[in-house]
C-alpha cells in the first residue's frame, strides 16, 4: 500500500478545485456576468484614466474645484450617516420592541428611498425645504435656508441613507433575547446601565456597518442632490455633480480622473465594510 505524501495530497487537493471550477456551469456564470457587469468597466475606467499621465491626473484630482467637492461629498456624508446611526438605532428599537397602530405601514415607508426614484425623491425635499415649503418656511424667520444650500445636500444624503443602519440593526435587535435585559434589571441595573453595557456592545458591530452602508450610499447619490442644490463650486458642488459637469464641458479627462478617485475611495469604503461585517461575525 502505497501512501502519498503531504506535499503530493495538497497537489491533488488543488488540482480537483481547479477541475470542479472548471466544469461548474454556474462558477462559470458568475465569472462571465461579473466580467461583463463589473470588471470590465473598471479596468476601462482605469485605462482611460491612465492615459492622462501621473502629472496631469493629480493636477486634475487635486484641483481646487475638485477638493471642496470632495469635501462636501465626504465630509456631508459622513455627518449625515452618524446622525442616522443614532435616530436609526431609535427606530429600529421602536420598531422591534413596541406595538402600536399603523406599525406595519411605518415599517414599510423605511424603505421608501430604495424604490422611489431619486429625482421624485429631490424634487419633494427641494418643495418642502425651499423658502415657501412646508418646513422651509418655518426656518426662514430664523434664517435658516435648507434648499439649495450644503444643508440641502445633508438633508437627501440622511433621506436616502436612513434604511441602511434601520434594516441592518433590525434583524440583530430581534435576535436579541429579552430575558438578558431582564437579568440585567434582576440583577440591579438601570435601564440606561441595561442598554450602555447589555444591550449596545452586541449592537456596536451592527451600528457600524449600517453607518458604513449609509455612508456609501450617500456618497455616490446624484439624483436628488442635483435638485435641491444649487451645484456652485466652493458651495455645495458635490464630486458625482462634478463629473457630470465635465461631461457637458466634453471635458472627458477630467471627469475620467474625478470618477476614478470616487472609485477608488469607494473601494477602500468596501474593504471597511466588509472588515466590520467580519469583525461583526465574531460577536454572533
């Protein structure tokens, strides 16, 4: 009887991988889809952008113009999915933990920004934050000024970002079993000792993603942004209104350079996710 070695059992261990990927009708779908969808059309982009040189392309990144639409983008962002990471936590624990009238018709307006159109979706913002809307007209004699303004921009990024951290803390805060926050009280906790030390930490890894999830979602927004702002440079210009804009200019370089670096920011906000939901596995 005749025993391989470990190095000849690994050989053929990687050669039956190879084989089954090789004759797998759906691993081959995949790849080919993926190619087609994605792959593609970043490695075009990529190439396109590479044609500009190394001088010119950080010339264009980092002009002025460029750089305060960055930091509206990001900086807007960023504010506005922390601030949704804090009421998101507040709705999904209502929406978990209490019974009240119309709760399903509540449940189910959370997900109104994935299906409504984004421009509808900045057309009744810009309607109900201008001077005469509703809200707007409220803030007016204070000299607040929401539409067509950067705090326009934060209001359509927390509209369309919210059910990111709601559905990602939902499934996680009905998992969780009542009878630990009863422990907790037995025990001679408070409620807000019960939700700091009980409750939260198992909550952190879910908060995070959903913030991540917002975040990104609010970065690439264009649709209802374009609408309830104004688009001036130094102003409330955000990087996709950009790009857009170099396109009516024919000025395909530099909107080839402005994408690539959402991309590229894009992809590292990916790595980021995936290392919370990673990070957030460990706790389940």
């Amino acid at each position: 009887m005749t025993v391989s070695s470990p190095p000849e059992q690994l050989n053929r261990g990687a050669k039956n991988q190879i084989q089954r990927f090789n004759f797998s009708l759906p691993w081959t779908i995949m790849f080919g889809y993926l190619t087609l969808m994605l792959f593609v059309p970043i490695a075009a982009l990529f190439l396109k952008a590479s044609t500009v040189g190394p001088a010119e392309f950080w010339r264009i990144a980092t002009s002025p113009v460029a750089l305060s639409a960055y930091d509206v983008t990001f900086t807007t962002a960023l504010i506005a999915s922390l601030i949704n990471g804090v009421f998101g936590v507040v709705i999904a624990w209502v929406l978990v933990r209490y019974d009240f009238p119309f709760k399903r018709l509540v449940d189910a307006i959370i997900d109104l920004p994935f299906a409504l159109p984004t421009s509808v979706a900045g057309l009744t913002l810009a309607t109900v934050y201008s001077d005469n809307g509703w809200i707007g007209s409220l803030l007016a004699p204070f000299g607040i000024k929401v539409a067509f303004t950067r705090l326009g921009v934060g209001v359509a990024m927390l509209f369309i970002s919210l059910p990111f951290v709601v559905r990602t803390l939902q499934p996680v805060l009905q998992e969780m079993e009542k009878e630990v926050e009863e422990a907790a009280w037995s025990l001679g906790a408070s409620h807000a000792q019960t939700f700091w030390k009980v409750l939260l930490p198992p909550l952190i890894p879910a908060i995070l993603t959903g913030i991540a999830l917002g975040f990104s979602r609010a970065v690439g927004e264009y649709g209802s942004i374009v609408i309830i702002s104004s688009s001036i440079p130094f102003k409330d210009l955000i990087a996709a209104v950009l790009v857009f804009q170099r396109l009516e200019q024919f000025d395909y370089a530099g909107a080839t350079v402005i994408g690539t670096v959402l991309l590229l920011i894009s992809l590292v906000m990916l790595l980021a996710i995936n290392i919370l939901q990673a990070w957030g596995r460990r706790y389940e």
